[in-house]
C-alpha cells in the first residue's frame, strides 16, 4: 500500500470493503433495533425524521427486504436510511443479515470494479471525463430503481383501470 500517491492494493479493497460495509449495516440495524423510532422519526432531524423514515419503510414494503436492501445502496440517500429502519421496524435478524451481506458484497464489489476498469482506461485523461463517467455511474446506479418505479405505476394504473 502507498498513499503518498493514494494507490491502494486493489485486492485489499475488494476484500476489505464489503467487510467493513457489511459491519456497518449491522451496526446501523443496531442503532435502530436499541433505540427505536423515536430516535429515528424526530421531527427537526436532518436525515432521520418522520418524512425520510416513512419513505424508507415504504421501500421495504414495496421491494420486500432483499430488493430494497440491494437497490438502496447504489441511491446514497436511501443506502443511509434503510439500514437503521430495519432495525426500527423489527426485521428478523437473520434474514436482514443475509440481505445486508448480498447487498454490501455487490455494491462495493461494483463500485469498486468501476473504479478499477474506468480508472484504466481513462488512466490519464480521467479529468477530461471525469463528469461524464459519474453521470455514467450515476444513471446505471439509478436505473434498477426507475425501472421499479415505472413498473409500479403501471401495476397501479392497471389496478385503478
């Protein structure tokens, strides 16, 4: 490892990162399984009040656990919330154990692999692209979720037709 000219082992970061995502779910459904909703759905919060709670249960409810868990951490917003509401709204352990690890594992195994094959290709000119390439990310991140929101519209278009 050299961080004078920030490379860091790739290997490493592909074994360490999961690790430490993984452990930081469990402590977040921790937080939330101690503490409870009135810690979380406090009015004058800035990320935990009622409003972002709420949207973040209708998350688990609409997608079920293991859906919202993966989708949630590629939406940086929701990947902060869902994991203390989990804990919040009871969640067995062992299944949000299991989702929390899929999740975590394939988040930072695509975030990082991104990092690696874009950082090689565009190895020089990387501040030339540097814009598009997070737009890229950004918009491939994102469309699993607009695809669920497209398919749950029409789900209750059809219901109401």
């Amino acid at each position: 490892m050299v961080f004078g000219d920030a490379q860091v082992s790739a290997p490493l970061l592909f074994i360490l990162a999961p690790i430490v995502a993984i452990t930081a779910g469990e402590f977040s459904y921790w937080t939330g399984a101690k503490y409870g909703r009135k810690f979380f759905d406090r009015p004058d919060g800035r990320y935990f009040n009622h409003k972002n709670v709420v949207k973040a249960e209708k998350w688990l409810v609409t997608y079920g656990v293991g859906k919202a868990l993966v989708l949630s951490k590629f939406v940086s917003f929701v990947r902060t919330l869902i994991t203390p509401v989990c804990g919040v709204i009871g969640i067995d352990k062992r299944k949000f154990r299991f989702w929390n690890a899929v999740s975590c594992i394939v988040w930072t195994q695509t975030v990082i692999g991104l990092g690696y094959v874009l950082g090689d290709v565009f190895d020089v000119s990387i501040s030339k692209y540097l814009l598009l390439v997070v737009l890229v990310i950004v918009a491939i991140s994102l469309t699993p979720v607009f695809l669920e929101v497209i398919k749950a519209r029409k789900a209750r278009g059809s219901q109401q037709g």
